[in-house]
C-alpha cells in the first residue's frame, strides 16, 4: 500500500514531503516521485527504485517551494516503471494527482477517455483518475468541485490528493476507504497515508473520514462530503512516539497485519467481483486454457504451502480437478510426473523464495504452464511466471505470514469460482458462492472482536507445553496454518493433524496440561470432530473449540467455545478460524515475552537454499 506526503506552509515543501516519505519507508515500496509549482507549472520528479534514486533527481537543482505532494508506490496496476510512478498528470497537464488503492472501474473509464482522445502514459489506475478529474476541471470549477465531481466517477477505494497550477495555495484530498490523516500545524498543514509521516511537524491529527473531501491551506483546512455540505474538523492529540506511530500504534506489526485483514480482504477482490457479481480474471489466461488444464499442481512454502492445501480443497471438492500440493524444496529435487496440460501454481509473499523460485524454472524448462500467486509486484516469481495474480495484500513487515495467508487462500478461491465460471459447471452456483466471498470482510472483521476471548484463553494456557491443532477437511489444513503461528512466534511445540488420523498416533502425546485447538465448521463431520474432543479429553487433554455460531453440538463437549460468523459456504467459514488462532498465538507469545516481529532463528524472505 502506497505512501502519501502533502505539505503547504512556510518551510521548503519539498524537503519537507521527502522527508515525510523517509518516514514511510519501512512500509515498503519501488517508486517514489514528488510533484509542486514551479513557474505556473507542475513540475513533477519521479523515479523507480529508492528514494536516493529521486533524491538524486531533486538535488539536480535547488528546489523551493511553499507546497509540494510525494508519493511511494507499491505498484499494484503496471509494474514498477519510471512512468507508472506517481505522481500522474491529467491530460492537459494543469493538476497532478498521488493515489493510494484501487479504482475498480478503471479500464472501462480509460476505454471511455481514450474514444474521447486522451493519451495515457502509464499503465495505472491512477492516471485514469487524474484524466477523470482534470477532464471536470478543464470545466472552469473550483480544484475541490472537480475533484468532488471526478470521485463520483470512481469506484473502489481510493486516498487521493492533487495539486492545480492554476490554484497553487491549496491541496485537495479525497478518500473513500484508503487511508488518509492529516496534520493540523499553525500556519502550516499536512496529509500523509499514515500518522508516521506527520509526527515531526505536528501531534494534532484528523483522520479524514470516508467520502470526504478536504482542503488545506495555509489558513486551516475544510472539509466536505461529497455532497459538498461542510463536515466539522475534530483533531486528536497522537500521544505515541515514531516506532509505535508506525505499527498504527499497535504493539507489532503482527497484530497491526492481522487487524488489516478485513481490508486486504475488501483490496483483494476489488476490481475482480463486478456489479453482476461475474468475476474478472480475464486477463490471467484465455478461456479456453481453462478447458484444457486436466491437472494442477500447487507449489510454495511454510504458509504459501498451507494456502495452497485450501486450493487443492477447492479445485477438488468444487472442480473435481485433481490438485496436488508440494513443498516447493520437494518438489525441486523430486523428478515430479508433469502432464503437459497441468498448470503449476506459484503462491509466494514474497515472490523471491529461492526453492518456489527454481521449482518455477524447473516448469518452464518443462514447457508447463505457470501462473503465480504472489503479493510483491516486480519479485522475480512474479516476471517469470507466465501469468501473475497479486495478492494486493500490501506489504507484510511480520516474518510470521498473517495478511498474506488470508489474501491467498482469496485469490484461490476467486480462481476456482472463476474456472467454474468460464467452464459454465452445472452444480455449481457461482454466484452465491461470490457473494459470500464479497461478505467474508464484514466477517473478519467480526473475527476480530474476538480478541479479547483469546487474550483470555491465552492468559490461561499460555504455559502449555504442547498444543494439538486438529480438524477435518478444510478446518484440517487451517490448522496446519494455526499451529505454524503459535510454533513461529511463542516456541510452543504443536502436533498437527487431521482429526480423525490422531489415533494412529499423534494421541500417545496428550495428557493432562495439553491443549487441543480445534476447528470444526463443517456440518457433515460434526458429530466426527465430536469424539476426537472426546478422545482427547478423556485422556486429560483441554479442547478449544472454534465453531460457526450456528452450532449447537459442539459446545457440549468443548472446554472453550469460540464462535466466528458462519458463511453458506463452508469452506470461507474454515478460512475466517485462523484469526482467532492467530489471535492465540499472538497473544501467547506476548505473555511469553516472546520477540514476535522477528522470532529466533527465521526470515521473512528465504532468498537461499
Ligand atoms: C519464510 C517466511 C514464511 C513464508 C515462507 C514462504 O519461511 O517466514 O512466513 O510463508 O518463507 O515465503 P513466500 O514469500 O514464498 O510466501
């Protein structure tokens, strides 16, 4: 997710939006530019890579100036180029505007700007916007009408700023779902995409409320919705210091990544989920490989892996397309069977690990079609890969995957409902299945309230020395998932299996003081999951249970019940158990005292073998 700088008032401007886009580094990025007034023009200076690169670019000559916008790109349309780069013109070159999103409705819009003659010199979204909004501009309205006006045009989210040349006192910025704060300074104003970025210059902060509309000068700031009826302005006062001003003012960047879920969630599906509720991954291949493809293999590593078991679920239970799953290090050395019509899916975070990355290259030698999963745009999996899904998850600080995770185990399902789709599969009700897939946010975020259960289950079982996670069928392969967090970040040992395949072993470890965390939310196998509590509490072991909330069975033989919201498709309420469990995990290793960010002996990204 991008950074966002905007500063007017008596300092250089232009120093003082670079130094705010220092301060959002530690999000992540691969382009960064800088737009503001130079002799009744808008001069913008952008470049892909670090900020040193635009640095350079800036101290080719003094800069100085009493209003100025920056931006750092995470790219999600078009790759990390010079020219996607923000910040983008419209077309006649009178506004430059700075985004952060996504506007669903940008293809159909540059279609509509392009039979109107526009040009396009980037590949993004957010030059579409600045056309919209400087095409109502070139109309002889005010900056803040015409951004008023362009905005209705757009859908999808969207934190968006510009600057006019004809009215060089004031920065226009408008939101709609996207992050956006401002600063309130004396005789100075501010706007950043995050509180981090305004700390130095002020502690008296708004956070622009949806579908506003706001403009500062160096007299103060308005603020509108999008009716144009003003909207009062309510500072608060940041008490936080820069570290935890970054972390959102969470204690880790973990549990601020868990937070984001119902929000990666919306990001994910935005632009792929039209009004009919058709999915759109035309681009990915055409439609006719989809009725070819006989076979998928599924490869990746640590969580990626474990999204990946939920696709095999998938694509087999909805498909009835045979999947197999690999450990990409496995796969790589294990002279694998590749029928010439599979297709090998890539999940990566990072899109730099180095086993997905040569199993990927051992396909292509192979002549076998590769499509990757992947969150970071321009990684290495994702330019090699034939076709790429991103994930638009935003960057992921947290060594332990949480965002990351939900996003792809999103972007599989988006898959598997799409191939039904194109295939038009009788049976199979695409579009119900889309709209719990559109729902699953306002769930997550249900999800989320249950922190307060699990920091008091954690409080409880915090010194347990082994925790089972346990399930059967989806639930089976969260909890591959769930007992990944709490072994990464709180070095409890955990034992993880199907429910049903514990007796073949696994149970000669339970005894009292062992914690079984299960998740159950499959109907049909309910009364199963049942005996396997049993199983283990007759045996000293304590059950937890995380059940959907139509559930009335389990909560007879659990020790502890959680509920999530239950979804008509089951395999999304499977999905929604991990935010307890990572809700658990995090909060036991906080009582443990444990590092959490970066837990012993792992990394984030493992660029060698
Ligand atoms: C490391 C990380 C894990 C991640 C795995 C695969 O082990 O600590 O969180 O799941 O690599 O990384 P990737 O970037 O390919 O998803």
């Amino acid at each position: 997710m991008c950074g966002i700088a905007g500063y007017i008032g008596p300092r250089n401007a232009v120093e003082v939006v670079f130094d705010q886009l220092k301060r959002l580094e530690y999000r992540g990025y691969d382009s960064a530019g800088v737009a503001f007034p130079v002799n009744g023009h808008i001069e913008v200076l952008k470049r892909a890579g670090k900020l040193t690169e635009l640095q350079k670019l800036i101290g080719e000559e003094p800069r100085d100036s009493r209003i100025a916008i920056a931006h750092s790109r995470w790219a999600t349309h078009g790759g990390p180029t010079n020219e996607n780069a923000h910040p983008h013109y419209d077309a006649y070159e009178r506004i430059a505007i700075i985004h952060n999103g996504i506007i669903e409705n940008y293809l159909e819009l540059r279609e509509e700007l392009l039979a109107k003659g526009h040009k396009f010199r980037s590949q993004t979204d957010t030059e579409v916007a600045a056309h919209v909004i400087g095409e109502e501009y070139a109309g002889g309205i005010s900056l803040e009408e015409a951004v008023r006006k362009g905005v209705k045009r757009l859908r999808g989210a969207y934190a968006l700023v510009v600057l006019s040349q004809s009215e060089e006192g004031k920065i226009v910025a408008a939101r709609n779902a996207s992050p956006l704060v401002l600063g309130v300074g004396s005789g100075e104003n501010l706007l950043a995409s995050d509180i981090p970025a305004l700390l130095p210059y002020t502690r008296e902060v708004v956070i622009l409320e949806e579908d506003s509309i706001a403009t500062l000068t160096t007299a103060g700031i308005q603020v509108m919705d999008l009716d144009g009826r003003p909207k009062p302005l309510e500072p608060i006062h940041i008490e936080w210091d820069i570290a935890a001003a970054e972390r959102g003012g969470y204690e880790h960047f973990m549990l601020k990544e868990i937070h984001e879920q119902p929000e990666v969630l919306r990001q994910c599906i935005a632009g792929r989920v039209d009004d009919k509720l058709e999915i759109r991954l035309d681009q990915v291949f055409s439609e006719h490989v989809w009725t070819e493809i006989d076979r998928v293999n599924i490869i990746a590593c640590g969580t990626a892996y474990n999204a990946g078991l939920m696709g095999k679920h998938l694509f087999e239970k909805l498909l009835r397309l045979p999947t197999d799953v690999y450990y990409s290090s496995e796969f790589r050395y294990g002279d694998p069977v590749l029928s010439p019509r599979s297709l090998a899916i890539f999940v990566s975070q990072s899109g730099e690990t180095a086993d997905t990355l040569a199993a990927l290259r051992l396909c292509k030698s192979r002549r076998i079609r590769t499509l990757g999963i992947v969150n970071v745009i321009g990684s290495s999996i994702a330019r090699e890969c034939d076709r790429t899904i991103f994930t638009q998850a935003g960057p992921e600080i947290s060594v332990a995957s949480t965002k990351a995770y939900t996003a792809q185990v999103t972007v599989l399902t988006l898959l598997a409902m799409y191939i039904a789709q194109v295939q038009e599969m009788p049976g199979v009700r695409v579009e119900e299945a889309v709209q719990e897939l559109v729902g699953l946010a306002e769930r997550a975020e249900v999800c989320l309230k249950l922190e307060d259960q699990m920091i008091g289950l954690a409080e409880k079982y915090k010194d347990m020395p082994l925790c089972f996670f346990l399930g059967r069928g989806a639930d089976a392969n969260v909890a591959l998932e769930g007992a990944l967090k709490l072994k990464e970040i709180a070095y409890i040992p955990t034992e993880e299996s199907p429910a049903g395949e514990m007796k073949h072993g696994p149970l000669a470890l339970v005894q009292p003081g062992v914690i079984a965390m299960f998740g159950s939310t499959d109907r049909e196998v309910r009364d199963k999951v049942v005996s396997s509590m049993k199983e283990i509490q007759a045996r000293g072991g304590t059950v937890i249970a995380i059940v959907t909330d139509d559930d009335t069975v389990t909560e007879k033989a659990a020790d502890e019940i959680v509920r999530i919201p239950g979804s008509k498709l089951e395999f999304l309420s499977a999905l929604l158990t991990i935010i307890p469990m990572q809700l658990f995990a995090y909060h036991v290793a906080r009582l443990r005292g444990c590092e959490i960010d970066q837990p012993r002996n792992l990394a984030k990204s493992v660029t060698v073998e």
